[in-house]
C-alpha cells in the first residue's frame, strides 16, 4: 500500500476509523454531508484567531484584471483562454494564470499573519490555543526550494462531459482552461513539520484556508480544509510563497499556499492559515462530500478521495478557430498528467481517422507539461476538427470517451477542438 497516495490510504483510514468508533464509511459519509467531518475525528475545527486572519474582502471575487482576450469569467473563477498561451515559454505567466475560488479573494495583512501547527501528531501542541506558530519572516528563514508543477481544478475539462459525451454534470462548466505550470518557491513542507514537533504516530495533516467560509446549499462547511497523508506531505509538498519569481498575487494564495504536486488542485490549499496534525484520521467535506466520484458506476459514498490528476492536452488555439487555407500552419499544444511525465502526442486534424505524432520540444516533466507542434496543410476550406492523444511514462493514453461521474470531475478523453479552414 501505498501511503503517499490518499485513494490508497482511505482504505487504511477507514479501517482505523472504524476499528475505534465502530462506524461504517457510509455513516460517515453521512455525517459529512450534514455538518462537514473537519473534526469528527477529535473536536470541532477551530475557529481563526483574529490576528492570523486579518483579512479583508477584495471588492470582486478576484483581484486581478480579467481581460477577455485572456480569460472567460465563471463568477468566482477564472478559465485561461488557451490562445493566449501561443508564444509563452513554458511557465504560465501570472497575469493568465487560471483562478478557482469557492468564496472569494481574501486581502491578508502579511504583517499579523500567522501560520498555525497543532494536533495530537504534534508534541505539546494538541490545541490551536497551544499552536506552534510561524510568522512569514520566519518561514523566509527555513530553507527553501523551488518546483515546477502544474495546479489544475478538478473539473478540468467538465463541459466536454456534457457537449461532447451528451451527460449531465453540476459544477462550472470549464473547457481545459482551469490549469497552469508556474515556479513554486517555498519551505517544503517536511521542514515545517520537523520544526512544529512532529511524532510517529501522526498520520494526516490538514491545511486550512483563510478565505470565507463555504455554504453550499444552505449548509456552511467552514473554510476550505483537506487532509493530507503524511508520508505524502513529508515528500514533495511545498509551503509556497513566491510564485513565477515573485511574491504569491493575492489571488494565487498570498502570503502562503500549499502546492502539492501532480494532485487535484483542491489539495493544494490558498491562503493557508492553519494545518491540523493528527494521530487519527482526518476528514472534511472535501474528501468526503466533495472531491470523489459519484454516479451509477460507483458505491452510494462515491470512489476513494481524489489525488492524482489525469492525462489531457490543449491546442493553443481559439475555440472555432478560422486558420487560413492554401498554407501550412503549425499547430502548438501542451500534454501533462498526474501520473508520470508525458512521454508522446499524437494529433490528428480529420477527426480521428488518421494519427501522426507530434514535434516536442524537450521531455516531458513530471509534475508539469510537454509542448509539442504539428505542422498542417489542409486539404480543403470547411470545418474541421483538430485532436490531440498524450501518452506518459505509465503507458497511459488518453481514451476516446471519459468515465462518467455525476460532479463532472477528472474529464480525460481526447477533446474534439472544432476550426474552420477558409
């Protein structure tokens, strides 16, 4: 078993959970979904004191400009216009990087903010009264290391369940534009732990955000929480503070965000505030009402949490674009997964019945994307469409159709990218 991996180490918690409150994972579940299992396992999650909080609300959901040349505004969120990375290099930059929120953008007072450790993973720290705390100057200090990773949202791709697979989902529908790589520069997050006086006994951490509390549905479920298995938290999980070079944007986690590689993006909590560290189980509504798959392929509590991201890939392209006839265009793209580096593209510009592998530039990355090109001479004016299949180094290939789940999530079918050639 692998305890890096959450899906795999539900399985363990659910045999804890049960071996010492003798209650089922439905029942469970149940429980989550009416008051949110941030601490069932262990008291009620606290509240923020006021001094790490001192936070403000932005006068929008998001702080940065929204050109529409660069993003297609979803309320809250934010999808990065795939054309706009045409020309870039390899990281996204700041300006077009994609925003997902579940409430709003915080304004945080870097001077009082505060990070919080406690649990009974912790030595003398069981209480948030009790925390071990960190300023940022402290975190400054600690040493540091720098990453390129993407971070995608969930529903990356959950409009195509329903415009391209003819399903019904809930939830925003993004096309493929809710992803970005950028450079992460921060404390990893073992050093933290280390410091805060973790023991043997802990098994999951859960950061905390500072952003408004979530209501869905009439149902406040707190801020925005996740637990995390240790073992995964002691290995390549960072506390970021700069991104691309420079202080996280407010609307990217400023001060600090976890960045928790190749994962759903929702692990990966902005503005962080507090991390809960535990000797027992830990659970949220994020791991148990939300963030798994549900439908008829699934048991009535839905599939393990998610952890890892699926395989895709994107044109840098407008949507129905008009390319010129009687000439060749190169086409460009970018491929990544969640489970290895991507390792070959394959395009194909007549619908699929035909497939040539694409030119890459360099190796694929884990943890972050693969550009490629494909030059094309069209052979005559008229619609057509455009597909692009990525393989990584597991051997997984993007299949024709996605798996269905009822909340839209880990959309990894190839994506028919319509364009008119005149």
């Amino acid at each position: 078993m692998d305890l890096k991996n959450e899906a795999d180490y539900d399985r363990l918690r659910a045999t804890q959970w049960r071996a010492r409150n003798t209650m089922s994972r439905r029942a469970l579940f149940r429980m989550s979904a009416t008051v949110g299992l941030g601490a069932a396992v262990g008291g009620m999650a606290p509240r923020p004191a006021a001094a790490s909080r001192s936070a403000a609300a932005a006068t929008g959901p998001i702080v940065k400009p929204l050109p529409p040349e660069l993003f297609v505004v979803h309320g809250s969120n934010a999808e990065m216009r795939w054309e706009a990375m045409r020309g870039q290099g390899y990281h996204t930059p700041i300006d077009r990087f994609f925003v997902r929120d579940h409430t709003s953008t915080p304004l945080i007072d870097v001077r009082s903010w505060r990070l919080r450790l406690f649990g009974s993973g912790l030595h003398g720290s069981p209480t948030l009264d009790r925390a071990v705390t960190f300023s940022y100057e402290d975190l400054l200090g600690l040493p540091s290391r720098e990453i390129s990773a993407f971070i995608e949202c969930t529903g990356n791709g959950r409009g195509f369940y329903t415009t391209q697979q003819n399903q019904q989902v809930s939830g925003t529908a993004w096309k493929l534009g809710a992803v970005g790589v950028a450079r992460w520069r921060g404390v990893p997050l073992s050093v933290v732990l280390e410091r805060a006086g973790l023991t043997r006994h802990a098994v999951d951490v859960m950061p905390r955000g500072l952003d408004a509390d979530y209501v869905d549905a009439g149902t406040n479920h707190g801020r925005v929480r996740r637990p995390i298995p240790v073992a995964k938290a002691l290995d390549d999980v960072l506390l970021a503070y700069e991104m691309n070079g420079r202080p996280l944007p407010p609307d990217h986690g400023f001060p600090v965000r976890v960045v928790v590689p190749s994962w759903v993006g929702i692990s990966s909590i902005k503005w962080v505030g507090d991390i809960e560290v535990s000797d027992a189980p830990l659970f949220s509504p994020w791991n148990t009402q939300y963030y798994r798959l549900f439908g008829p392929d699934y048991p009535p509590e839905g599939s393990a949490p998610l952890t890892r991201q699926v395989i895709k890939s994107a044109f840098e392209l407008p949507w129905d674009a008009t390319l010129s006839a009687g000439r060749t265009t190169v086409l460009h793209g970018r491929s990544w997964s969640g489970h290895g580096a991507v390792r070959q593209v394959e395009v194909s510009t007549d619908g699929g019945a035909n497939w040539r592998q694409a030119r890459t530039h360099g190796p694929g990355r884990p943890g972050g994307w693969l550009r490629w090109e494909f030059p094309w001479h069209p052979d005559g004016t008229g619609p057509h469409t455009l597909l692009a299949r990525a393989t990584d180094t597991t051997g997984t290939t993007q299949p024709d159709t996605a798996r269905y789940n009822t909340l839209g999530y880990l959309f990894d079918a190839v994506v028919r990218h319509p364009v008119t050639v005149s």
